[in-house]
C-alpha cells in the first residue's frame, strides 16, 4: 500500500480526525471541568474534591455499560451519574452542568498550528475532506462551527451515525462511500495510532499518525508519523 509520502500523488481524499488532531482537547476539557465543580460548589457546596471523585465514578461506569458507542461519551450522562452518585437531584441540574461544560469548552477551543494552512492546501488542491470522529454528532457539528470549518468538510462521520467507534471498518466504509473515492485513494490522519492508524489499516486505507506523545504500539507500515499538521503541507 505505501505511506503517504510514497502514494500522495493518487490520494484524492483526507479522512481526519477531529479532537486532539485539529485542536488540542485537553486544555478545554479542564476549563469545562472547572465550571462544573465551580457548579457543584455553589449550587450544593460540594467540594471540587468530591465532585471529581463522583465524576470519575460516574464517567468509569457509563464507558462500562456503554463500550465502543457513542454514548459512552456523553457528558450529560455523566453529570447525571455524578449527581445521583451524590444523592443530589438530577434535574434540572445535570443539565445546567452539560451547559456549563460545553459552553466553556467549546470558547476555549483553538485549531492547532498547521490545522488551517493543512485544510486550506487540500481545498486549494481540490482534495476532498471528511471529519472521522467519535462522539456524538451535535457536539461534533457544535466543534466544527466554533472552529468555522465548515467551508473546507466535505462531510463528516462521527461514531454515533455510524454506529460504531474506530477503529471499527464501518466508520471509514461509510466516509468513503460519502465521499465516493476507494480506499487505496484516501488517507486517515489522526492522532490516535490504534483508533486511526490501525483502524485505517484494517480498511486498506494509508494514514498520518500526529504523534502527541510516545505509543508502546507498532506503528502500521503505511503510516507516515509526523508531529504537526505542517510537515503534510507538502503531500496536501
């Protein structure tokens, strides 16, 4: 199949993935989290303390029961969780949480360096683009309308329209039939080795592993390894 970089010259689509690839989740995630203990703190008097040792809880038992779907990233059932875990009352609390957490998260997302000139080269090349995430879907579009990149998707797929996570084959079949171009035509570029770049693999597809920190994983023999969005200008 070859690596990017040996096969770029017959790639006619880009699968990418969308948290911690076009922007960097963590550093949202923590803000959105401040202002769910800050919440719990002022609404109940709960201590932050408590309050993430609920949440955890809470997240570790619905990624239990709901493994490998979408909902298994749902934030609403997690601060549901985390207020039953308390004994306190979910409504209409859990939602003013949700609420708090994505409305801050979402103010403090920022494309990474490279993301845009990256998305700009595919369209100025007429390459075709398609989001591959997981989560559920009105989040993602609520992420892609914050980071105003609708002008350059040509579609998305994320794990709750498809019905399952990557690295499940599913999830690229159907981008590629959304997109109407055969595997050996794409590439996945994502940070996550096993979910994009092993997923790709398993369906035929070249990928870009964004490295944001070392993997004890084999790295797919054709995944080209990069560490930021701008070293792919050149293979756009």
């Amino acid at each position: 199949m070859g690596t990017l970089k040996e096969t770029h010259s017959r790639i006619k689509a880009f699968l990418i993935d969308l948290d911690d690839t076009l922007y960097s989740y963590q550093g949202p995630h923590q803000k959105g989290m401040q202002a769910v203990y800050t919440y719990l703190h002022q609404t109940f008097s709960i201590s932050k303390e408590v309050g993430q040792t609920s949440f955890l809880k809470a997240r570790e038992g619905v990624h239990k029961r709901l493994h490998h779907t979408a909902a298994s990233h749902n934030r609403l059932l997690y601060f549901q969780n985390t207020l039953e875990n308390l004994g306190l009352s979910v409504f209409p609390h859990s939602l003013a949480m949700y609420d708090a957490y994505w409305n801050t998260f979402l103010e403090a997302m920022k494309l990474e360096n490279g993301a845009l000139e990256f998305l700009l080269q595919l369209r100025k090349n007429g390459k075709k683009i398609c989001l591959l995430t997981d989560l559920t879907a009105h989040i993602q579009h609520r992420k892609v309308q914050r980071l105003e990149l609708a002008d350059y998707l040509d579609a998305m797929v994320t794990s709750e329209e498809a019905g399952r996570e990557k690295p499940d084959a599913s999830m690229f079949e159907l981008a590629l039939s959304k997109l109407n171009v055969r595997p050996h035509e794409a590439c996945m570029v994502g940070d996550n080795l096993e979910k994009d770049c092993w997923g790709a693999h398993r369906a035929h597809l070249c990928s870009v592993w964004l490295q944001r920190e070392a993997s004890g994983l084999a790295i797919p023999p054709d995944t080209l390894v990069v560490t930021n969005l701008n070293e792919l200008l050149p293979y756009a």
